[in-house]
C-alpha cells in the first residue's frame, strides 16, 4: 500500500459532516404526506354512467383482474312512435387492486372514458380479499380524479388523454 | 468443482498473474483442505436471487460458479400471448431500475415491422425518459457500490437523489418505477405544464450529487485501495464473453450503441462523448459510470433546450395488428447492450419474442474473473459489473 | 472508605450493581445517539422518531423485542461453545470498567497497574470471538471469526504502545494517578489548562484511536463483521438475547475504550479548574468523563459511517507495516523526551 494521500479522507468526513447539519429529506408519514403527481397511478375510478359494457377493459388487461358482469334492458323509445331501446346496465364491476398492476391500460382502452385514474394510494388492507374493490367504492375513487392540466409549451394534443 | 476451462479461449493473461500479493505457503504441513462457500440466493452482495458456489482456499477463491435462474419469470414464453400494449407494460419489469429503457427496443422493433415512425416530439421525449432512467439508475449504482465495499451512507445519497429523478418520470408518466409510457407509434401523452423547468432543476442536483460521490468515494483512499487493480477485464476477453455497456467501455473499449449501432432515438442530433477507460478494473467501472450520469445529465439538457413542438402519436389504427416479419433491435441500455428479436405473424401480439439481455453475457465472465482474488474482492467484483437478476433471469 | 473495613462486602456488591448497570446504560446512550441519531443525521434521515419522543426510547422497544424471540441454536453447534462465547465478550467489557475512574472516589479499584490491566482485560473479547466463529457451525461464521482473530490480535500492540507512550510521561500505570498528573502538571511553565497528554502525546492518540477503531471491529476496519459479505460474521448465528449480547458488548467496549482514550489522553473526569478534593467534585468529574467520552465516541462513529473497509490483507498491513513502527519511534521519543526534560 502507498503511503496515505491524506486530503481524499479528509474530503470523505467533510461530505457527513456537512450533511449531519444539512436539513433532512425525511418525510414523517404518516404524520406529513407528499402529495403526488396528478398523473400517479394510484387508483382507478369508475364513472358508471358512461359505461356500456363492452368489457374492452376486461379483455385487454394483461393479469385479468376486472370482473364485468351485465344484463340488458329495455328502456322506452326516446320519441314518439320510435323503437325501444336495449341498454346494458351494469351489474358487477370489479377491480381485484390485488391482481392490478397498474399499467393503465383499461383506462386507455375504454372508448366512452368511464374509467380515470386518481393520485389516491392509501388503500391498504389487512385481508387481501379486502382489496377487490366494488362498483361504488370505485365510484368513490372516480371522485377523488384530478382536474386535466395544461400540457408543456409545443404540446399538440388533439384529445386529453389520461 | 472446478471450472471446466477446456473450452475456453485462449487468452495470453495468466489468471494466476491476477494474484497480486504472497503466495509462498507458510508450512506444507499445515496444507489444509478446500472449503466449498455457498453464497446462496439470499446474500446481501448478489444483488438479487444469484447463487456463487466458491471454492475457497483460505480467504482465496480457487473456482467460482454461477448459478442463475431463480428469478426466471417466463417473459418469452409470456410475450406469446400478450398483445403489444401489454407486452410494453410486462417487459418494464425486466431491468426494473431503469425500466423505461426496456420497453424502448422492443417498441421500436414492432415501429420497424409495421412501418410507421414516431413524430420527433415523441422521439425526443422517448430520448430524455431513456436518459432520465439511465441516471437514476446509475446514482443507485454510485451509492449501493459504495454499501458493498463497506461505506454505509452512500447509499443513502444514491436512493435521496435518485428520488428526484423519479418524481420527474412520476410527473410524466404517472409511475416511477414502471412508466409504461411508450405505445407503438409514439408516446401515450405529452408533458405537463412546468416540467422542462422541473427537469432543469432536477439535472442541477445531478451534477452535485455527482460531485458529492467524487468527493466522497472516489478519491477517498480506502476505497481506491479496494477497487484499483480488482477484477481487471481485458477488453478483447470481454468483448469475447458478450460483456457490454459501462463495463466494456472501462476496458478501453470506445464502443456505444448510441452512437457506433444503427441510429435509434435522436442521439445523432446531440453532442456528447463517449467516456472511456483503460485500466478495466472495478475502479475504472465506477469512474465510468460517474462520467456517464453525467453525460446524460447534459444530453438532458441540450434535449430540453431542442424539444421540438407537434404531435406526440402518429396514426396507428386503434386495434395494432404488426404485419408479418422479424426484426432484431438493440440498443445501449444502462446496463449494457438488449436486444429484442421479434417474429410477427400478423397477429396483435408477436409469435416469438427473443430477449437478449445485458446482465446474462455480464454474468458469463465471472468464473474466469474471480479466480485468485479475494473473498472481500468477490463482493466488489459482483458489485461493479452492476447487474440485475431480473435481467440475467427475465 | 469511609466506612469501616468490616462492611468491605457491601461496597464490593455497590460497586458490582453499578458497574453492571453501567455497562448497558452506557452502550445504550452511545447506542441511540450515534448509531440512531448521528449515522441518520449523516445519512440525510432522521432515524427513528416514533417509539417517545425523537425516538429515545427505541431501543429499549428494540432490546425488548430482542428478549422476547425464540433462542435457536444450529443444531451442529458446540452448545455449550456457542453459549458461552457471548458471555465471554460481554464480561471482558465488564472488567474493563473496573479501573475507569469517574471522580476523586468514583472508582471500583484503583490498580496500581490500572492501565495494563485494562489492556489486557479487554483482549479477552478476541476468546469470546474466535468461540463464537467456531461454534456457530456456519461457514461464514467461520470466515468472519478467523478474521478477527488475525486482526484484534495484530491491532493489539500498537494499542498498547500508544498508551506505552502515556505511562512513560505519566510515570505511573494507575489510572487515578495518571488523571491527576495531567490535572496538575503544567506545559512550559502555565498551569492553565494543566498538562492533557494530547499535546504531546498527539501521534499516540491517533495511533490510539486507530487502533480502538480495529479493536472494536468498526468500518474501516470490520472485516469480521463485513455486513455485505458475511452479514454479521460471526454474530451470524445468535438470535435474541445472545445477540443482544453481543450489542451491548460492542457499543459497550466502544463506551469503555472512549473512557480510556478520554482518560488517558484528555484528563478523565478532571478539569483543571477544580483541584478540590469535596464531594461535589464527583458529580462534576461523571458529567466531565461523559462529555468527553460523547466527543471521543463521535469520532469513532463519524470515521464509521464515512468510511469503505479495508481488505484483510490490508487491514494487516497497515497495523504491521505502519502503525507498529509509528508506535515504536513515538515510545522511543517519548522516552527520550522524558529523559532528558
């Protein structure tokens, strides 16, 4: 071994010694929370009343983890004189948060924008059944979606997308 | 178990050579066994599920002997019945440190076989998420290299600063770790409002963080005595077993997908360096890297400065079905070189998806590498070549 | 004392109740504010906040989780090998404490070759190690107990030249005596802030605190205990209280070796100020020895937490190599020194 070059370990203590009196990047959850990104991939929500049951969703996602049950009605004609209408009324949307993977890619899919996605992440369980979220509490996460944001300077957006 | 080196090339340096400190044995009659070490699939210096079974004589390792696979997910296998867009969401998972990087290749792949190229707003963005991933990445590399020859808290900075990062690609993408952002044809949204100011400033804490690892590790004596002259690669053997990215290039090799491989992204647009050095050992690894993140600190931001204005997707019909065809695409991934082989029947997945990933070939040359070091020098060695086993195993 | 000889054994069990309570009181203060509170603060973090206030009482809740696991013993281990090897490092940090003086009358037995003893006390922790490593049936346990032997066996003399170097100057092995020669004695002729050996004895102290950094098994020097290798060496196989041991033995020799740099080299309890002999001074001397026993602990905990460890081989070959011949030219300096001032 050479001789000691002192100066690099001197360097080395400076660098903790200056970080011990620096302010501390902690942030004491639960009693202080960070805020996330509007886009975080938190939690899916459910606006039922766009949803026609075409289960795109359910088919497109990769773990398989939305369970769509429906049945059709008959709703009366919307003038006089026309055809009754069938309408699918959704019985069953659920979402297993234990299977999800949060890859976003039923809320992409769905052509009537019935599913967003909303920054809420505090929904641990401690049963794991616990976690497959029913159509009302996903109506409750469809609440909680953020606002669309403007987009950067040169952004050409033809639809908002979330 | 001794290596079987019958098949290996052969190579002018003599691994005994490597063994730089006595060899005299001290009394022939205190000759004393071999002792066969497990270190298992859980231990704190395999970065993951691998398995060294060494030989030891002593604290000096005689044979070492990888053994992988106990992190194998099935991707191939998995690709064959995913449709694209899933597919981009499963192969995040791969590497999942740098994670945008990975979906990259194989989105370009599925772009060459259906004909249709991304607008250069969605290049350039695709272009700053890749760099973005390869500097969180390697601030973890800087910190966590430090925990494994002994310093505790820089890997504390390493996970403080990559979290900035993070935020960033959060911001952009809705996830962290998995921003399954691209799609076939472009990117699935543009940027929001503020955040070419954001990265601005993001980038300057790079650069201290930087200087904040020099200062701490890299000049610090101890640290140069641990890593200097371990592990050396020579850059022809390296090149031979497959070894690529940072770990090639600090054996002197100049060679940098970005910039040598067929033009993907927009780096020919930017001005950087490749960064080089000639010693190969777990030193020049490190010092590599550091230069590296910053390089694609500055990359970031001559990028934001040329950020073009336009769309974000081409047009692609809303159902993808590739058209037939196979193509390779590779590109230069943090942790070295992947290679998506993609064989499509038209279908609206592919038929067969070959990964070549970068940790599997890095991997391949440690039983040559670890022969006649040691044990303390195992753990540096395993921790600057810097894989992941989720890129050995996928 | 002050009471009379025939009450000889109820002095004898006051000071063994104390030197017991010590011992973890004071591996559990360094415990929380250094290795909880000051590795945090370097770190970027605050530690833990949760259990009382600013988490103090953390590691209480710790040393009770510890006491309530189950005790497994591998079942090819030296039993009794492998129960005793805790025990053995916990009690030579428990002898130590018997020459450390903390006031005027604050001391179990004042040795008249206090220093020696205290040296060669603490060695008998390498014993408790080596057990340990060997009867833990575990390979890794057995790399990390060889390595400490080779290293707190070659750390050891230039331990004990360092403080060569004080008892040359001090012209005595007590402990008492050396504390009250650095109170009294003057440099150049001024009294003032009386005689601290780290002046002159400057190259032993570091040496010292060196070799107390090897002794105690902490980065740079831990290869016994490389966590990223052999994840607590030849701890690897003690779970619950015998763990807890352990604990209390290693931030308890680091109390008791701060104690002796503290008094060996920057006065012990003294302060140059106070030269009475009331009883007050014994209060004072234990708030004096602490602080200086907080400060000399932080450098050892501040090189911990900044520094990468050293190969063996290296870590050999700076205590043979270097450290020795440093030691021996400062006794021989010292002694030239001494003789002809």
């Amino acid at each position: 071994m050479k001789g000691p070059k002192v100066p690099g370990l001197i360097k080395g203590l400076g660098v903790t010694f200056r970080t011990m009196l620096e302010p501390k990047v902690t942030v004491q959850y639960p009693h202080e929370k960070e805020i996330p990104a509007p886009r975080a991939r938190g939690v899916i929500g459910l606006q039922e009343e766009n949803c026609t049951v075409c289960m795109l969703c359910a088919r497109s996602c990769p773990d398989w983890c939305i369970y769509i049950e429906g049945h059709k009605e008959k709703r009366p004609p919307r003038r006089e004189g026309g055809r009754e209408r069938t309408v699918s009324v959704l019985d069953r949307f659920d979402i297993d948060y234990g299977l999800c993977m949060y890859c976003g890619i039923c809320v992409e899919v769905c052509p009537f924008d019935a599913l967003h996605w909303s920054p809420e992440f505090e929904y641990s369980e401690f049963s794991i059944a616990d976690l497959l979220h029913d159509k009302d509490k996903l109506g409750e996460w469809d609440a909680t979606k953020p606002e669309p944001e403007p987009y950067e300077e040169g952004a050409v957006v033809k639809a908002a997308k979330k | 178990m001794t290596t079987d080196t019958s098949s290996m090339p052969e190579i002018d340096i003599d691994p005994r050579a490597l063994r730089h400190l006595a060899d005299a044995q001290v009394n022939v009659e205190l000759d004393t066994g071999d002792m066969i070490l497990n270190m298992g699939p859980q231990h704190p210096a395999t970065h993951g599920t691998l398995r060294l079974v060494v030989r030891l004589d002593g604290e000096r390792v005689l044979a070492a002997d990888p053994i992988i696979g106990y992190m194998h997910r099935g991707y191939e296998k998995l690709t064959e019945y995913r449709t694209y867009p899933q597919i981009t969401t499963l192969i995040n998972r791969i590497d999942w440190l740098s994670s945008f990087a990975n979906e990259v290749p194989f989105i370009h792949a599925a772009e060459q076989l259906m004909g249709v190229e991304a607008p250069p707003r969605a290049e350039y963005i695709r272009t700053i998420l890749t760099e973005l991933s390869r500097i969180a990445t390697f601030i973890l590399f800087l910190g966590e290299f430090g925990l494994q020859v002994g310093a505790v808290t820089p890997a504390f900075f390493g996970f403080r600063d990559r979290e900035y990062v993070l935020n960033l690609i959060e911001a952009a993408t809705g996830g962290r770790f998995h921003p399954n952002f691209n799609r076939i044809g472009g990117i699935k949204d543009d940027l929001p409002w503020g955040w070419v100011a954001e990265t601005r400033e993001v980038m300057k804490k790079v650069f201290d963080s930087c200087n904040e690892f020099e200062d701490l590790l890299l000049g610090n004596e101890i640290f140069v005595a641990r890593t200097k002259g371990i592990g050396i690669i020579p850059g022809d053997l390296g090149a031979a077993y497959g070894v690529s990215g940072s770990n090639l290039r600090a054996s002197g090799v100049d060679w940098d997908l970005r910039r040598d491989g067929k033009p993907y992204l927009v780096y020919n647009e930017l001005d950087w360096k490749v960064w080089t050095h000639p010693a190969g050992d777990s030193y020049a690894r490190y010092w590599v890297r550091l230069q590296e993140t910053r390089e694609s600190a500055r990359m970031v931001l001559q990028m934001l400065d040329q950020l073009p204005a336009g769309p974000v997707m081409a047009k692609v019909p809303r159902i993808i079905k590739v058209p037939e065809g196979e193509t390779y695409v590779q590109t230069e991934n943090p942790l070295g070189e992947m290679g998506y082989y993609v064989i499509s029947k038209g279908a609206t997945g592919p038929f067969r998806t070959k990964i070549r990933s970068a940790s599997f070939s890095n991997v391949s040359i440690l039983p040559w590498l670890l022969q006649g070091v040691y044990v303390p020098d195992i753990v540096t060695i395993l921790a600057s070549l810097y894989f992941i086993l989720g890129d050995i195993d996928r | 004392m002050m009471l009379a000889a025939d009450y000889w054994w109820i002095w004898t069990i006051v000071k063994v109740v104390v030197v017991l309570a010590i011992v973890p009181t004071g591996a559990l203060v360094i415990g929380f504010v250094f290795l909880f509170k000051v590795m945090s603060y370097m770190q970027s973090r605050l530690g833990p906040m949760e259990a009382g206030p600013q988490g103090t009482l953390q590691l209480l809740a710790d040393g009770l989780k510890f006491l309530q696991k189950e005790d497994i013993t591998p079942k090819q281990a030296d039993k009794w090998v492998f129960a005793l090897a805790p025990v053995m490092v916990l009690a030579s940090t428990f002898l130590v404490f018997v020459v450390l003086p903390a006031g005027p009358d604050l001391i179990v037995e004042d040795i008249q070759t206090g220093a020696f003893y205290a040296l060669a006390v603490s060695s008998l922790s390498v014993i408790g190690i080596l057990m340990a490593g060997w009867a833990s049936a575990n390979k890794f346990a057995l790399l990390g107990g060889l390595r400490a032997a080779a290293q707190l066996i070659a750390y050891e003399l230039p331990l004990l030249l360092a403080v060569l170097g004080v008892v040359i100057m001090a012209g005595t092995m007590s402990m008492q005596e050396i504390v009250s020669i650095q109170n009294t004695g003057e440099i150049f002729g001024w009294g003032g802030i009386g005689n601290p050996f780290i002046i002159t004895q400057i190259v032993g102290f570091v040496i010292f605190m060196i070799a107390a950094q090897a002794e105690l098994t902490q980065p740079p020097f831990d290869m016994p205990v490389a966590e990223s290798e052999l994840v607590t060496g030849y701890m690897v196989e003690y779970t619950g209280f015998r763990f807890l041991f352990f604990f209390i033995g290693e931030f308890g020799t680091a109390f008791a070796f701060a104690g002796l740099a503290a008094t060996l080299w920057l006065g012990g309890w003294a302060v140059p100020w106070i030269t009475t002999d009331a009883w007050w001074v014994n209060l004072v001397g234990v708030a004096v020895l602490f602080i200086k026993i907080m400060a000399i602990s932080f450098l050892i905990f501040w090189v911990r937490f900044t520094y990468p460890r050293f190969r063996e081989d290296q870590l050999q070959a700076i205590a043979w190599k270097y450290l020795i011949p440093i030691a021996l030219v400062n006794v021989l300096a010292t002694g030239a020194f001494k003789v002809w001032m």
